[in-house]
C-alpha cells in the first residue's frame, strides 16, 4: 500500500469548520478569537472533533491538548500540533 499524503493545515481547519457547524455553531461565528464558551463548545465536543481528525486523517489528539485551550484558535492550534 502507499503512503498516504499528509492533510494540509487548510484542509484540517476546514474540517474542523464542517464539523463545527454540523454540531450547530453558526459559520460566521468562527473566528480564531472566539471563545469556546461563546460558541458553545465543551470538551465532548473537543473530543469528538479529536476523533473525527482521527477518522479522516490518523491525527491523534488527546484530551488533554486541550487543557488550557480557550479559544477557537487555541483549539485548532493544539490539534494541527499532531501533524506529522
């Protein structure tokens, strides 16, 4: 089998975005400095974000990158950091 090409950062924060929205944050409420108590999202939903980089691209994210996370931004920092 080959290699499978590594996501770009672009194609990760996309997904991201899809799945935000699928979990009904509005798309013009996406914004790196939002917060994720004003876009409603929790660690479940942080965990479930986690496993859907898991299913689409083999990003490993753990609980606890996200510990100090506040923000939209921080939260797709702490999961591009597992890019290999």
């Amino acid at each position: 089998m080959g290699q499978t090409e590594t996501p770009s950062r672009e194609q990760i924060m996309q997904r991201i975005q899809v799945a935000l929205v699928e979990f009904g944050v509005e798309s013009d409420h996406l914004r790196p400095e939002a917060s994720l108590e004003e876009l409603d999202i929790d660690s479940l939903d942080l965990f479930e974000l986690g496993q859907i980089l898991h299913q689409d691209f083999g990003i490993e994210v753990e609980a606890q990158d996200f510990d100090e996370v506040e923000t939209l931004g921080e939260a797709q920092e702490a999961m591009l950091r597992h890019l290999k």
